[in-house]
C-alpha cells in the first residue's frame, strides 16, 4: 500500500471506511488488554521464587563480615549488598549506600532534602526564586511526577539517538544558575531504548554549572537489561568521567533489582561521591537505623555475585524477546511504508517508543481504550503531561503474553491507520 500522504481524497475515504468496519469487529471482539506499564510478567516473578528459599529460621543471618542482620544498625547496607549493586553499576563499593525496595523512593528523597535543607552547603531551594530542572523527553513520567511535586520548573530537552540535546543541555546548565539539575535514563532509555553514548557521557561530565549544587539525576534502572545476548548496549561510567573531568560531586546514581527479582520487595541503592554521601547520611540517620538488612541478605545469598544476577538476566530476555519481537514485527508489517508513524528497535529495557503523525497521540490512546486496549496515557512521557506535538506514546510490552501482545498490537496499529487517514481527511 502506497504512503497515506500520498493518496487521493477519494482513496482516504475508501480507507478510513474499511478502517471503520475493521473497527467495529475489533470492538465486538471484547478484548481487555493492558499494555500501559512496564510490569514484569508472573513468569518473570515466577522465575525469582528460589529467593524465598535461601533463608529459613535455620539460617546463619550474620553478613560476611559478621553483622547480625536482624538487628539494628548498619544504615548504608551489609558490606556483599554493597558489592554487589556497585558491580551492577560498575563502580566501587565504597561509593554505594544500599536502601530499601524503591531507587524511585531515593530519588523523591534527593529531591526533598534539596529543597528543604540544600545540597552540602548550598541554599535550601526552598528558599530560592526559581528553581528549574531539564527533563530529556519523552521520558519517565515518574521523574517529571517528583519535580512538579515540587514546584520545580520543568524543561523539555529533545532525545537524540546518541541521548539529550547536549547543545541545550550545556546553554542550560553553564549559563543558568537556577538550573539544579537533569532527570537522566542513560541506558535503555524509558521509553525510547535509547543508550547515551560515549561523546555524551563525556559532556554531561565536563558541564561547567553556574550553580555549585546542580546535580545529574542518574537513574541506571535498565543496566543489565538486555533483550539480546549478541547485542548489546554499553556506556560509560559516569562517576569516574566526572572525577577525571574535575567534577567528582556532580551525580547522583540510582538502581535497583525491581525488575530483576520482586518489583515490590528489591532492593535499591544509590552511588556518589563520598562527599555527596557524607551530606546524605546527615539526613538518613534521621530517617531510619537501617534498611531490611534480611532481603539484602536474602538477595546477595541468592545471586551470589553478579555474574549470578546476568545469568538470571539472560532468562528474563528469554520470556521478554518474543514480546517485543511480536510488537516490532506488527509494526513493520502494518505501518511499514505508510508514513504515519515511527518507532524506536531497543536492545533492553522495558518500552518501545511509538510517534505517531502529529496532534494523533491522544486520539490514538482513546480508539485503543474503546477497542479494549489499554495504553499509557498519551501525554505521560512529558513534563505536565503535555506533549506539545502530541504524538509519542509508550508502548510496554512486558505484561501480556506474546500472543495477547500481537493481538494488542493489531488493534494499535489499526487504531494508529482510522486516527492518522481522518487527520488527513481534515487537512
């Protein structure tokens, strides 16, 4: 079939009413299908049960280097937690405080402690005119949640392929010293796949920021979350870029195990400078006497190193692969060639990022609903919930099995066809 721009008036009617009819038997169909968030499947949670079984009242519960973890104490986490989020983040174990189930709960909490008491030294931003925050998009509609919690000022940085404008992201940073900091996804980006790459990386850690307490917000959620075993992304270590830079303060990183063992019962962590650690344990020690020491226990028991956590990776790719592939192969099929749409191919992570001709998105979402297909809300992965072109959606296809995934798919494409021929017929 020839692109849609490129058909008559008379063509795009024949379409849009075949499109309808199409429609209305995919109604009739009942579906409920929910393809909104990046959920692990029960097969992947499945998969993770042997970590119920490491620790029994049997067991020895003292940490190799003889805590009791049951007990109090012990408030940056048990020295082998420590080792091994810090090998899944590719740094030293020194650098890593270990915390409780949610890296977004460390986020939020970076957030907070800026705003109400400032970052080392700084000037609480509470008490500032204006504070702003750079926000690549899309992105994780989460992170733009926390800043507008906030009342921080949100601005867009386009994604790239090779990551955010970094042109904007320097005028920005260097020039304005409201800017406090930049929401990051730096690998398998949430939702377009995207990895920074090495040209990238160096430049977030050569920035030169007219504010002293600006701070990369680092999320490294999808660091060994590959779909491919002979394809793989890799990107550098930002922390030690930003000490070779002479920028050793400037990052906050975050992980967690959400996706690789329980989403609700993980564990999480956070990397930095020691200075930066310094100043958050001044706050922490308030918070909590220590984190759940047993599921870090738990955990380290289970995998062992990290080698153990990539071979255990390797099976979550193996149930994740075919779902994405299914979605991918849809696409291709159905909208290839037509004009009407692009999407992202990523090698891990979560989502496939979908832009569909412009001022469609929303129209696109409420079709899929209608037709029984539940998608992220069109919108989501912007600031305020405002894509000005409205047109990126967040496809996730972890949820459904393969089969209901291709079926979900199929209504999505023929969702994407009826919304983009009727813009076409108002134009």
């Amino acid at each position: 079939m020839k692109p849609y721009r490129e058909m008559s008036k008379d063509e795009l009617t024949q379409q849009k009413a075949e499109l309808i009819r199409q429609f209305e038997d995919a109604k009739a169909m009942g579906l409920k299908l929910d393809m909104s968030r990046g959920k692990p499947t029960s097969a992947q949670l499945d998969m993770t049960m042997g970590l119920m079984d490491v620790l029994n009242s049997d067991s020895d519960m003292k940490s190799m280097d003889g805590v009791d973890t049951r007990n109090y104490g012990l408030m940056d986490g048990i020295i082998e937690a420590k080792h091994l989020m810090a090998d899944v983040m590719s740094v030293p174990a020194e650098n890593v405080i270990v915390y409780g189930n949610s890296s977004l709960s460390i986020m939020y909490d970076s957030i907070s402690r800026s705003v109400t008491h400032g970052v080392m030294v700084s000037t609480p931003w509470c008490k500032l005119d204006e504070v702003k925050f750079l926000c690549p998009v899309p992105g994780y509609d989460r992170h733009f949640a926390i800043t507008e919690h906030f009342g921080i000022e949100m601005i867009l940085i386009p994604m790239t392929p090779e990551g955010p404008d970094m042109d904007l992201v320097e005028k920005y940073v260097n020039e304005d010293p409201a800017v406090k900091g930049i929401w990051c996804v730096p690998k398998y980006s949430n939702p377009q796949g995207v990895s920074y790459s090495d040209e990238t990386v160096r430049r977030f850690a050569a920035l030169k920021p007219a504010a002293e307490d600006f701070r990369i917000y680092w999320d490294n959620a999808y660091a060994i979350h590959h779909l491919y075993e002979d394809k793989q992304d890799q990107i550098l270590e930002i922390l030690s870029e930003c000490e070779k830079a002479g920028n050793p303060d400037m990052v906050y990183e975050f992980c967690s195990t959400s996706k690789i063992t329980f989403s609700g019962s993980g564990m999480a962590a956070m990397a930095s400078s020691p200075a930066n650690l310094a100043d958050v344990k001044k706050s922490l020690t308030l918070q909590t006497i220590g984190h759940d020491k047993v599921n870090q226990l738990r955990h380290t028991r289970y995998f062992k190193n990290v080698e153990g956590m990539m071979a255990h990776m390797k099976k979550h790719a193996d149930i994740l692969r075919p779902k994405f592939e299914a979605v991918l192969s849809v696409l291709d099929r159905e909208l290839g060639g037509l004009g009407i749409g692009e999407w992202t191919r990523p090698l891990g992570g979560y989502f496939i990022s979908f832009d569909a001709m412009e001022g469609c998105a929303k129209a696109i979402v409420a079709k899929c609903k209608e037709a029984g297909v539940v998608l992220t809300g069109a919108g989501a992965t912007f600031p305020y919930g405002k894509d000005p072109k409205d047109s990126n959606i967040r496809i996730a296809p972890t949820f459904p099995t393969s089969e209901d995934m291709a079926k979900a798919t199929d209504i999505f494409v023929l969702c994407v066809k009826l919304v983009s021929v009727e813009k076409l017929l108002q134009a």
